[in-house]
C-alpha cells in the first residue's frame, strides 16, 4: 500500500521550490495551482507575491520559469496575462503516475495523517412505526459516511439511536397484555412485512381503545409508571415489541442494501440510567435552572414566535425525562466511554435546533470540549413530483418498503430490456441492485442540506447523472476487458496520448483529492460528481479511442489499462457510497 501524490501536488512542490530558489525573500509562497483550459495547469501565486513585494509579477514568473526546466513532469511552461503560469504536463509522466496507482490496491489514495475516532448516529428509525422516507435518507447518508471515514483510516463507531421509549409504549404493552396473542405467528420464521403489519394493527387497535376508553386510558398510564420503574414482566413485553421491529428494520435495511450490526444499535432507551444524573449534573452546575418545575436551559439567540425565551426541557414539570436528556446522556457515553473526538449525527435539518441547543449545552457542561467536533449533517426533506414533501395520494407518508419495491420493479424492466444472455436470477439480482443503485445515488448526489424530488424515471434514466449510467459505463468495460483475449492492461508511459485519454488520465489522478476533500467535508456529493465525471469523460474516451481496435498492440494495451484503472476507480467510488457494481449488464 503506498500513496501515490497526484500530479497537481508533484507540481505544487515543483513551483513552490522554484518561487523559493527565484526569490528566496518571499518565503514559503503558494503558487496557487488551478485546472486551467488552457494548459493543464494555472499558477496564480505570481501575482499576490509580485504585489507583496512591490515587483513585476510577469519579471518574476520569468524568473519562477526559469528554474523550471522542461522534464519528465512538465512538458511546457509559459508566462501568460498579468504574469500567470501555464503548465502542461508531459504525457509521461500522467501515465507513470496512473500505472502506480493501478499498481496499489487503494489506488494510491493515503490514509488521513491524523485520524481519529468518530461515532455516527444514523439509520434510526422508530420501534413499532413503519419507516417511511426520511428513513432513507438518514440511513444512507449515514452509510455513505461510514465507508467514506473508514477508508480514510478513521476509526468509526456506529449508533442506530432508535425511537424505541416513550409514553406510547405503555399503551402498546398494556393492549398486549390484556390481548396476549396479538404479537403471535403462526409457526416459522416471521417476514419484516408481517412483523410490521402486526405491529401496525396492534397500533391502530390500543390506539382506538386508548381514545375511547377513559379506563384503558388510566391502565396504559399506570404501564408507564412500570415501565419506567423497570417492572420486569412490563419490561419483557416491551422487549417484544423492540424484537418485532428489529425483525422489520432488518429486513428493510437489508433490501436497502445497507449493512446493520445488531452490536450499534442502542436506542433510546440504552441511556435511561444516565438520565437523572445528566440532569444533576446540569441542575448542579446552573447549566440547567427550574422554570415551573421543569428543568430548562436557556439560550440568548433562541426566542419562540411570541419573543420569550424558548428554552431546552432536560426534565418535564413531571419528572419525565424527554429526547433532550437521551441526547445529552448520549453525548457523555459517546465521548467520555467511546473516546469520540468527533459526533456525527445523520438527522433531519428540521431537527437542527434541537441540536444546535443540545451541543451549547454539552459545551457548557464541560462534556464537549475545544477538541470535540459535533455536527449534525441535517438532511432535506424528499419531495414528491410538486414539489411538496413526499406524500400518498391519500395524503399519507410513503413507506420506505414501497418505494424501493417500485424502484426495483422499474429497474429490473430496464435490465431485461438491455440484457443479452442474462437468466431470470440474474435479472432479478442486477435489477435490484441498479433500482437500489438508483435511489441511493440520487439521494447522494444532491447536497445533504437541499431538498429533493424523488422521481423514478429521472433515477432509472440510462443517460444523466444517475447511478444506471455509472453501473453501465462499469459493465461496458468488464465486457471490453473480457473481449480483449490475450491482450493485458499494460502501461506503456512511452505512448503519446490522444486528448481524450489526457483528459481521462488527468482526471482518475485526482481521485485521491476528491477523497480527500469529501471525507473532511462529509458531502458525498462531491464524491457522486466526481464518478459522473469520470464515466462522461470515459465515454468521450471510447467515442474517441478504439481500444481493441487501436493501432499497435502497445496503444491496445494502454488503453486497456486507461479502461481498468477507470473501472477499478469506479467500483471503489460506487463502494464507498454504497452502491453495486454488477460486472455485467
Ligand atoms: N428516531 C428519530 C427519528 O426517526 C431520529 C433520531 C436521531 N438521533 C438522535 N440522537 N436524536 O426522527
């Protein structure tokens, strides 16, 4: 495993060292390296520094040329404008530098100089509540991010903060025990479907009974009372419910293609012994004050629509602890017993006040401290075809599961109209795997914070930014690699290169970068941007370029090789959004 530096930084060392020789007054300069259109490259460092120095900025990128000598990495180099620097890059030295890359298993991307460990809160979806399409996005965000940090080096630790306590469930379990076989399957292994609609049903029911009968009503608050006061046969019960949903989630997730570890999830629910002494702790030091019995923290630059102080509840009037005290408790565990330097939490942006409050706080309370990062990566809303959140047409939330059955269904149509010698299984896999594809990228390559319109046949759609061109420009090439016979990728750095194979070559340097920047920013949607521009100018390549066509076996073999770094650079993209790679289509 060894780092390969791209091109740009090769150059950005070069020019730096040639300002210092040129000018050893100016110190440590950055020349400001950009893409240009014009060269490969663009130094702009000239200017600032001629200015800096009161001298000519084009004398002194004369100056700066001069120590630069044509060579193995720079072909040409020109003072241009104002006293800019065109650079262009020799074909040589593009293609040395890829076929390091292709001779590294991490395609000589390095690991972060300093990582650190972080604990991402994220696929939280709510015990005995279907999941509906908000769920998707916290889910493979979170996924995203995951891999993405992973591959970085950084330890990560999950937490699937599910909804799984509250004052509902003393409804739920008292409805249970007083009908005990609602929750009971008829033999064999119970589908995340049946889990649900049972669940579903014994909702609805307690649900009924709960409005309508003052006395059930009065036996659901005492269940509470239990539950919270760890009666066991009410634990027990509760228990069930959380088993039941578990069997859901799983099945969910799994359709979703997402990997969760029963090991992470720690709902709610794992930080109730925390909760009073959270509270102390607050109430202790004055972060928290009594405002009519309830525990509060309050902020100056936080006002309700009536100009009072709209303050965090830690504790209600009642003695209740709310979704404030779990999150702050959440906070002590993650950091003080799981050593996490940096929080995430893949929630909602309609959830960002109650973060922003929640962080003040822990800050205030010494449990965040100045080398503790928490950011709340606070997703838009999915919206439907006007525009608005993303409804039935009864006016309900759409369920996750229906959702992805129907992108499914769409893709696979799409498989088996392209697919030559696929069987049915194969359909039936490959169109799982480019419907989920597709509704994974498309709620990747928008920035996290944006809303977005959740329409199938944009997500489907063979041509655009859609995860189906990826996948497809992925499988042309496993096909051009298995029609190639004995002919091997084989750098030849010799070669000429034409300028769709410069443009191509250039770009697969820069993954690295592009790696670097999204895993320090957590926007997966540049990562997304960067694939699809690295298939279109593939495409471009192949319009361009015959491969096995090419004129000597050498330009066969390089274009090979441009072909299968491209592929490899594409599944570790798509891998690290969590999005398959079929090699064939
Ligand atoms: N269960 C919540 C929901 O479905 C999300 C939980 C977010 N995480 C947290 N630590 N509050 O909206």
């Amino acid at each position: 495993m060894a780092s390969v530096p791209s091109l740009a930084s090769s150059l950005d060392r070069r020019i730096a060292d040639a300002l210092s020789a040129a000018l050893p007054e100016a110190g440590a300069a950055d020349p400001l390296l950009r893409r240009s259109d014009r060269a490969d490259f663009q130094a702009n460092g000239m200017l600032a520094l001629a200015k800096k120095l009161k001298g000519n900025p084009r004398e002194l990128a004369a100056k700066v040329v001069e120590q630069l000598p044509a060579g193995e990495l720079i072909k040409d180099i020109e003072v241009s404008g104002p006293g800019f620097l065109n650079i262009t890059i020799t074909d040589e030295a593009i293609t040395r530098t890829l076929a390091e890359r292709a001779a590294d298993d991490r395609l000589g991307v390095p690991f972060a100089e300093q990582p650190g460990t972080t604990v991402i809160d994220y696929a939280q979806p709510n015990v005995a509540k279907e999941m509906h399409v908000g769920h998707l996005r916290n889910s493979v965000i979170g996924d995203a991010v995951v891999r993405i940090l992973e591959f970085s080096g950084e330890k990560v630790v999950r937490r699937h903060h599910i909804g799984d306590w509250g004052t509902q469930f003393g409804m739920l379990i008292q409805y249970l025990i007083e009908h005990p076989h609602e929750l009971d399957h008829k033999g064999g292994e119970v589908s995340g479907e049946e889990a649900m609609s049972s669940l579903n049903r014994l909702y609805k029911a307690s649900r009924t009974l709960f409005d309508s009968d003052e006395e059930f009503k009065a036996r659901a608050r005492r269940r509470v009372v239990d539950l919270q006061a760890g009666d066991e046969e009410t634990l027990a019960l509760w228990q069930r419910f959380v088993d039941e949903s578990k069997i859901y989630f799983y099945s969910v997730f799994d359709k979703l293609d997402v990997e969760i570890r029963d090991e992470d999830i720690v709902g709610e629910s794992g930080y109730n012994d925390m909760l009073a002494e959270t509270c102390r702790l607050l109430e202790e030091s004055g972060v928290a004050v009594r405002s009519n019995g309830a525990l509060c923290v309050f902020f100056d630059d936080v006002k309700g629509p009536d100009g009072k102080p709209s303050p965090l509840i830690v504790q209600k009037s009642d003695g209740g602890f709310g979704y404030a005290a779990t999150d702050l408790s959440a906070i002590r565990d993650r950091v003080g017993n799981l050593q996490a330097d940096t929080l995430l939490y893949v929630v909602d942006a309609r959830q960002s006040l109650h973060f922003k409050m929640v962080f003040e706080t822990a800050r205030r309370a010494g449990w965040l401290t100045e080398g503790t990062k928490a950011v709340q990566l606070g997703f838009g809303t999915v919206l439907g075809k006007d525009g608005k959140p993303f409804k039935t047409r009864e006016g309900e939330t759409v369920r996750l599961v229906d959702l992805l059955d129907e992108a499914i269904d769409r893709a696979t149509a799409v498989v088996r109209e392209k697919a030559q010698d696929l069987t049915e299984e194969q359909i039936a896999e490959r169109g799982a795997q480019v419907g989920i594809g597709a509704v994974k990228y498309a709620d990747l390559s928008t920035s996290v914070s944006r809303d977005y319109k959740f329409d199938l046949d944009q997500m489907v759609s063979l041509n655009g930014d859609t995860s189906v061109y990826l996948q497809y420009a992925f499988a042309r090439i496993q096909s051009i690699l298995r029609k190639a016979g004995g002919a091997r990728p084989v750098a030849h750095p010799e070669l000429a290169l034409a300028p769709a194979e410069r443009a191509l070559g250039m770009h697969l340097d820069q993954f690295g970068e592009n790696l670097a920047e999204v895993t320090a920013s957590y926007e997966p949607h540049k990562l997304a941007g960067y694939l699809y521009q690295l298939a279109s100018l593939y495409t471009t390549f192949y319009a361009e370029c015959p491969v096995l066509k090419a004129d000597t076996p050498q330009h066969v073999e390089n274009r090979l090789f441009l072909c299968d770094l491209t592929a490899r650079t594409l599944r570790q993209g798509m891998s690290l959004l969590g999005i398959r790679t079929p090699e064939q289509l």
